[in-house]
C-alpha cells in the first residue's frame, strides 16, 4: 500500500527562503537559506505548528477527504 503523496502548489519566494503549500493536506515546505555550514535546510509546518522530522512526513489529504 502507498500513502499519497503530497501535491505542492507554486513557490512564493523571499529574500532567504521559499515556500510551498501542499494542496491535498495544506502542509507548508518552507526552504531555508543561511550562509555558513547549514547553508540549506526544509521545515515543513501544519496549522502554524512545525512538524519535526527528518524526512518529508506523509500526506494525509485531508483536504481531498472534506471534499469527498
């Protein structure tokens, strides 16, 4: 069985970061920028609260399943 996958809407860029609102669950990808070793890094966040991983966590479409 696979879970669905996340289905990322446009870019909407910053001066140090990038971000992407999925449309199946409304999860947000915010890329990051900063000089030095991190350099480059993604957070993903659901209902203004960051979600803490370290990988992309699943797409639940909630937004597909209120639509149904």
């Amino acid at each position: 069985m696979s879970s669905t996958r996340h289905k990322w809407g446009e870019k909407v860029r910053f001066p140090l970061k990038t971000e992407q609102q999925c449309i199946r669950c409304d999860m947000v990808k915010v890329g990051r920028r900063e000089r030095g070793p991190a350099g480059y890094w993604d957070e993903f966040w659901r209902d203004e609260e960051r979600i803490h991983c370290t990988a992309t966590p699943a797409c639940d479409a909630r937004r597909e399943a209120v639509a149904a």
